[in-house]
C-alpha cells in the first residue's frame, strides 16, 4: 500500500494529504490554520499587522509549530507516519528564514518541540513574506543600474522585486 505525502505551507495555513496509489484515495486530509488554531503568534491571517503597511513579515516558528501540530493531529487521528513512502513539499512563495551565523547542522532530537530546537537558530524573530514591499527603493535602485526594469528583467531573468529574496534584502 504505498502512500504518498504532500504538504502545503502557505500564507494562511499548513496543510497535508496523503493518497493511497494502490487504492487510488486519500487516506489523511488535515491542516492547521495559523490564525485559528495558533492564535498565541496574533497573525490572524498567517502574518503580523505592523503599523508600517509595506513591511509585511511572519514568524517562522508559527510554520514550524504549524508543521508539528499537522503531524500531531495525523497520529491523534491514528494515522501511522511510517506508512508514508514519500513526501513532496511546497512552500510559501517567497519566503526567507534566516538563520544565525553560527548555524552549521542541527541535531534534532524528537523529545523536544521542533519549536524549541529551531527557535536557538534563527537569526531574526520575523521573516519577509511575499507581500513584504519594503525594499522597493533598493528594487529600483537595482533596476535603474541595470539600465532600467526592462533591461534589468532581460539580463536576470526578472526584473528586481522585493518579494523575491535575495534580490534587495536588506
């Protein structure tokens, strides 16, 4: 009976599905949404409300502890995770997590939260999501050196854009 995982980590919620290929069914469906089920984070739609609307920004531990509690509700439901012979993923579009300059390997250790282990890593208590427009300045500053935006778009494949991480962070 070989079964498959996916797993969505979107803005708003986590979600996983597992089929069964032999059966052609889904065996498991569940997700956690952030705002409802960890309102301890206070992202009611999965980020932070700042005062400064350009700046828009998560806290990366909310996905870990989202990711956790799916696979803890998959075992309360009596799911057994090692029935799973292969996971594919997808992630938030343009997300960044930073970790600190001291991170080399991780041993994790599955006693502890996955929440407590990660949290020692990170090198920043937020992280820019795709809405996150406050490197726009930097964005066309890179452009106009480029010889504008769609001169910058040809030569690197797209045009400099604040969601797209690595092109102007800070």
């Amino acid at each position: 009976m070989p079964r498959y995982l996916g797993i969505d980590s979107s803005t708003q919620s986590c979600s996983a599905i597992v089929i069964d290929t032999d059966r052609s069914e889904v065996v498991l469906d569940l997700s956690v949404h952030y705002g409802e089920d960890l309102p301890h984070y206070d992202s009611p739609n999965g980020y932070l409300y700042p005062e400064d609307s350009v700046v828009q920004h998560s806290n990366p531990l909310m996905w870990v502890e989202g990711l956790e509690l799916l696979f803890a509700r998959g075992r309360e439901a009596g799911f057994d995770w090692s029935s799973v012979a292969g996971v594919a993923c997808s992630g938030q579009q343009h997300g960044s997590v930073y970790l600190n300059a001291g991170y080399t390997e991780a041993t994790w250790d599955p006693a502890v939260p996955l929440v407590d282990q990660v949290r020692p890593l990170l090198s920043r208590a937020t992280s820019p999501i795709w809405m996150d427009s406050s490197t726009t300045k930097q964005c066309e500053e890179i452009a106009e050196a480029a010889g504008g935006g769609r001169a910058s778009g040809r030569r690197h494949r797209f045009p400099a854009h604040g969601a797209v991480h690595g092109a102007a962070d800070p």
